[in-house]
C-alpha cells in the first residue's frame, strides 16, 4: 500500500500512518522554543573553519562560548554543534564544554557528523567492508562524545552519493542499536550524499529505523522548481528541520530561494518540532552573521504557529 492512501484525520488535521514524533506533538506555547541554532552560522568566527579571505578573526568563538552567546544574544537555549569545531573528544574536554550548558541552561540538541580535524572521514554506504567497518567505529565515537554531553541527536551522512543504499541501510540498522543505548536519535539530512534522491532518503529511513529520521534541509536541494516537492517528501519524516538559509546581500535580504514558503510548507505537513538556524553558502560574504540569524528567527516566528 502507498503510505499516502492510508491516512487518518486528528484534530482537522490529515497525517499519514507513518508518524514522525514531531507531527505528533502538541505545539509549544512559546516560538523560541520550536528554535535552535548551531554553530555553522557563526563558521567565520571559529579557527577551524575561518576562511582564507579573512586575515583575522574578529571576536572568535569556541565551543566553550556558545551555549551563553546564544543565549543572551538570540535568547535561543535549544543548541546544535558541528563537529568540525570540536578541538577534542577528550573527556577532560567534553566536560568543560558540557559544564557550560548546564550553567546557561541551555540543551544541546544535536551534533553534527561531517569530517573534523579530530577524526577520520566515514562512508556508511562504501562497498569496501574495511572502509564501512571504520566509519562505523567513527560515529559510535562521535555518539559516545554526544551522549556525555547529554545531546538529544546526532545528524549522521547516509553514504557518498554513488554508494550502496544497502550497504547504507545495514551501517544505520547497527547505529540505531547503539544510538538508542546512548539515548541518541539519528538524524539524517539530505547533505550532497546518496540521501540527496528524496526517494532513497525515505527509503533509507524507514529501512533502518526505528530510531531513525530525516531532517529536511532547506538549503542543500537546488533552489529551483523541484525544491519544494523534494522536501515535501522527506518533512513526514522529520524529526528536527533545518532552517538553512544561503546567499544574502548587503541588506541582509535572503535571495536564494522563497525561505518564508519552506516554513509554511513544513507547518502545512504538520512538523511541530524544532527548526534549526543555519546558513551556508560557497561564496564567501563579508556580511554581519549576527543579522542573518535574526532575519532567520524573525522569519521562522511569521511562519509557525
């Protein structure tokens, strides 16, 4: 049977059988707690990922810093790390930054698992049994980093785009077997590898769950025609949506694509969870990031309910 001939009506609502936890939630009370921020937004501002444009950082941040700038410059306390600004999986390490949370009282949300200076590249999907067995044994390590510091998820790469969705599925069927033991949820976004075909990227999901969901990148699909059909496919099953903007110019107006009608569309479907403040771009732009994350939440607040 084709999940969307199977539906069933809740509160006026339509949902599918097949429910994500966010489409079941009752809204919050409050919008800035149906947001978060990471640290990608603020990339140009970290040692790792400074770009060669800039000779100088200008108040540079690190892991330890974001917990209380968020908090106090976004009044955002839902939070979310990329693990390309990670100095350490020391415990020693991961402590300090854990310490700094709790004091803000903010929650870390999820780690994002892309390369890093402090680990090795991982292929779920690589045909190579070796080259699998490795990254496997990398993101049990990044699981065990995210649970010490009491993350809700970690945001796992399905696989390089000519990879084996089944040698994907298999990898994420052993990692939801141990996220759950480490009280993690897996997130997958459609992040330029095989997941980038919506239909593989549901595929993927709900072979290898439970345990496992998508979480909807506004900004990664092409900014054409086919973007908001795309994401309509993978927002039933979202567990957290990225809110991603792209380029921007001098008057930190968005021109990439329609941000205000991706949000819509999520709420449309139904997502009830969080949205997460973040920007990319391959261009380098000399523009004040603290503004675009205000252009963000401002923008998300006009559009949730």
């Amino acid at each position: 049977m084709n999940r969307r001939t199977f539906v069933f009506r809740t509160s006026g609502l339509v949902l599918t059988a097949w429910v994500a936890p966010t489409l079941a939630q009752v809204p919050s009370q409050k919008k800035m707690d149906r947001i978060a921020m990471g640290t990608l937004l603020f990339r140009y501002r970290f040692k790792q990922t400074k770009p060669k444009e800039l000779a100088t950082i200008k108040n540079e941040l690190t892991l330890q810093d974001i917990p209380e700038h968020h908090r106090d410059r976004f009044g955002v306390s839902k939070l979310e790390f990329w693990s390309e600004h990670f100095e350490s999986l020391d415990e020693s390490y991961l402590a300090k930054i854990r310490a700094k949370i709790k004091t803000a009282k903010c929650q870390l949300l999820d780690v994002q698992l892309d390369s890093s200076p402090v680990t090795k590249p991982y292929d779920l999907a690589s045909t190579n049994e070796e080259e699998r067995q490795a990254g496997l044994k990398t993101v049990r390590n990044w699981m065990d980093a995210a649970s010490f510091l009491g993350s809700t998820c970690v945001r796992v790469n399905p696989g390089k785009p000519k990879g084996s969705v089944e040698k994907s599925v298999e990898s994420l069927k052993e990692l939801t077997v141990y996220a759950k033991s480490k009280n993690l949820v897996i997130i997958t976004a459609n992040h330029f590898g095989l997941e980038m075909n919506p239909d593989v990227h549901v595929r993927v999901v709900k072979e290898a769950g439970p345990g496992i969901y998508t979480e909807p990148d506004f900004g990664n699909y092409p900014s054409d025609a086919a973007l908001y059909s795309k994401l309509e496919k993978i927002i039933p099953y979202a567990y957290v949506v990225s809110a991603k903007v792209v380029d921007f110019n001098d008057q930190i107006e968005h021109v990439s694509y329609d941000f205000d009608k991706c949000v819509q569309l999520a709420e449309r479907l139904g997502f009830k969870g969080t949205y997460m403040v973040a920007q990319w771009s391959g261009k380098f732009m000399d523009i004040d990031y603290e503004k675009v994350g205000d252009w963000v939440i401002d923008h998300i607040k006009k559009n949730i309910a």
